[in-house]
C-alpha cells in the first residue's frame, strides 16, 4: 500500500534526521540529568503498540530515582505504593497535576516535551511513527476502559495504527484532555489519516510545544 510505504519512508528520513540534529542536545540533556538526579538517563516504560504489541518507548527520565536494596527503583514504581496518590492518579486519566515526584529539570523537559525525543529511536525501530494516535500505558488503557466502556471498539480501532510522537490530540490540549475524548480524537485521526494530514499535524506541534499546552 502506497501510504504505508510513503509513511515508512517519511519515518525512517525523519528520525534519521532528528537524532543527527539533536544530537549535540542529547548529550547536554543527558548531562545535566546525571547531574542533578541520581540514576539512569533513560526511562523505558512498556507501551501498546500496533495490533496490541508490547514495546519499550524511550524517552529521558524525568522523575526522581529511589535506592532500594542496592538498585534503582523508579518513582513510577514508587506510586504503586501511596495509595492516596494511585488514587489522584486514576482519577485524573493517570497523570498528576503538580507531581512531587518530577525533578526541577524533569518538569522543563516535560513542559518543553524534550523528554520525549528519545522517541525518535523506536520511529526508526519500526515501533512508533512521527505522527500516530497516543502510545497508552497497558495499565492505562485496562483501568480507563472500565471506566469508559464505550471505548472499548474505538481502542481496536486505534490499535490498527502505530502510536506516534506527535498525533491530533498532542496538538489539541494533551493532558488536559480525558481518556474518553482522547480516543475518540485518536480513532479520528486513524480514520483520516494521510501524508497530507501528518505534515499539517507535525507543523501544528511547534506552537503546542511552545506554549506547552496541556504538558503535566
């Protein structure tokens, strides 16, 4: 299929093109990380990809790291264990507003959505393309479907299609977007997507990165 081949193509040539360009940023990120957090870089948390795959998205590690028993424990392991705070998390389509458990320069990256760059990697693994419907967490889409039962045909729907670094909801609010219209805005843009769309999609980004609208 024509799109599929041209979308690959475009992948491949774009995140070929990022990781040389941002090179020199990676490395002062990855810096200044080791600097003022203890710990790895990187943060791979499992991701669904096409057809319900399982993969590891990369992306810099944001949040605080915790020494338990001689190893690195990651703040996200760490919320399993406040129930208070897994509670807040639940409630608002698994993220939280003032996070205690990001670090000053985690809470930039995020808002400048820089940690997300990373990603290029699994674009040109194969796993992920530059625009695509959000990458959900397993946990995230099992809890929210329960939740909001109506969206369980529209996540087949979005499954049919890699996640992608930028998509329709990333440009539209992002976080401040709930689960339920947030696959609707997927599927949405599963259902038009085109060459065409994508770059419309990629120009629209630059500003929501700017403003970060909706970044938590």
């Amino acid at each position: 299929m024509f799109f599929d081949f041209a979308k690959r193509t475009i992948d491949i040539a774009g995140s070929t093109f990022g990781l040389v360009l941002f090179s020199p940023l990676f490395l002062l990120l990855a810096l200044g990380i080791k600097i003022f957090s203890p710990g790895p870089v990187f943060f791979t948390p499992e991701r669904v990809g096409r057809n319900g795959k399982l993969f590891k998205m990369y992306k810099f590690r944001s949040m605080r790291m915790y020494r338990i028993r001689g190893h690195w424990e990651h703040a996200h392991e760490m919320l399993k264990r406040d129930k208070e705070m897994l509670k807040e998390y639940k409630l608002n389509s698994f993220k939280l507003k003032n996070d205690p458990r990001i670090t000053p320069l985690g809470r930039f990256l995020r808002k400048s959505s820089l940690d997300e760059l990373p990603q290029l990697v699994n674009i040109l693994k194969g796993e992920m393309s530059l625009v695509g419907p959000r990458a959900y967490l397993p946990d995230e889409l099992e809890e929210q479907q329960k939740v909001y039962s109506r969206t369980k045909p529209l996540v087949k729907t979005l499954l049919n299609c890699k996640p992608g670094l930028t998509g329709y909801w990333q440009v539209s609010g992002r976080s401040d977007i709930n689960f339920d219209k947030r696959i609707q805005m997927d599927v949405a843009y599963v259902k038009r997507r085109s060459i065409l769309y994508d770059f419309g999609l990629l120009l629209r980004t630059i500003p929501a990165i700017f403003t970060g609208r909706g970044a938590v």
